[in-house]
C-alpha cells in the first residue's frame, strides 16, 4: 500500500505521516517580517509600528508623527516601528510621556540671577531692584549712580550709595523735607539801629 497526505500536506520520510505544508517554513514565505501559514498557503504580516507594502511582502515605518503630532505636546521624533515625544529648552517631559511642562528655573540658585529672578512658560528672566542695572550678560546688576545723571536731583551735594543715593547741602544749609532741596541756616545775628524810632532792634540775617 502508499500512504498520501491532503491538500495542504506532504509526506514524511517515513511514508506514513503527514506534515503541515506551509510557505513559511521557506524563507519565511519571503516576508520580509512575519509569515503566517494556512493549509498550503501563506500570507504577510508586519509588527507594530509597520504597515503592509503593496506587494503583500515587505513592511514598511508608519511615522506615527505625521498624524496629530503623535498626540505629543510639544515634538514628536518618529523610529523605526515606533516614535516618542519630547520637550523643547525650559520645559519637561511628564510621567505620561506626552505632555509637557514648565520648568521654574528660579526655583534652582534663583536661575543664577543676582537680585530677581521672574520664572516665564518656558523660560525665566533675571531683573534688578530700583537703583541697580542690569548688565549684558542678563544676570548680574550692578549699582547704578544716580548721582551722575543730573546731579540725582540734588541742589547742592549728592552722595551715592548702594541701591540709592542722598542729597546733601553744603556749610550754611539744611536739607528741606523734600531731601532735594536746601535752604541758609538763619539766625540772629546783631542789632541795628532804627533811624526812624532811634530804638534798637534786633532782626534776623541769613548766610547766603
């Protein structure tokens, strides 16, 4: 007697059992990723991330980023077979892996700031208190005298100081409440004589 197989099947080499006749089992039915075998037949498959070329065999990338940005919020960089997102300079990735958020850098050493530091989406700015400037390398302030410009207002002396600056007079002066401004320290100074009662009296003369 011969035994024979079904459709579908061949013969072993002990003419008397059957084995699955599959194109996988060759050159895994020359696909290029997975083959997945039928009675006598096969048919492609890709992996995730791929997708199924015209010609039924080879896979190609899916760039997921090209639909919705990847859902990401910010970047989305595509790989081979998959893609993640990131975020740009001043913010960080979350634990979702898509969306973004802000970094307070002047939560750190205050951003490296002298005197103030402003934490922006995205970034920060380093600022300076009143009598202070900042200089070109947007960090450090350095005292500004005001005395230079305009005499700071003064009427007579301006002296700076770290962060301000006082005005002073000069011998003979006081300071008016304005702290600008002076006036002649007054005083009596002698008696004269009233041609017009012949009495003496005395009045006030200031320095000038």
């Amino acid at each position: 007697f011969v035994c024979s197989c079904n459709i579908g099947y061949t013969l072993n080499a002990d003419n008397r059992t059957c084995a699955d006749q599959t194109p996988c089992a060759i050159n895994n039915g020359n696909c290029s990723q997975i083959c997945i075998g039928t009675l006598g037949s096969s048919m492609c498959a890709c992996l995730v991330g791929y997708v199924l070329n015209n010609d039924s065999k080879t896979c190609a990338d899916v760039n997921e980023c090209s639909k919705s940005n990847g859902n990401c919020s910010q970047l989305c960089t595509n790989t081979n077979g998959s893609y993640y997102c990131s975020c740009g300079t001043g913010f960080v990735l979350n634990s979702d892996n898509i969306s973004c958020s802000d970094i307070n850098e002047c939560t750190t050493n205050n951003g490296n700031c002298s005197q103030t530091c402003t934490n922006i989406n995205g970034s920060y700015a380093c600022s300076c208190i009143r009598g202070y400037l900042l200089t070109s390398n947007n960090i450090t302030c350095i005292d500004i005298n005001e005395c230079l410009i305009r005499n700071g207002g003064c009427a007579q002396n301006c002296t700076n100081t770290n962060g301000s600056f006082v005005c002073g007079c000069k011998s003979g002066y006081n300071l008016n409440t304005d702290n600008t401004t002076c006036s002649p320290v007054c005083g009596i100074l002698y008696n004269s004589y009233d041609e017009l009662t012949l009495n003496l009296s005395g009045f006030t003369k200031c320095f000038d």
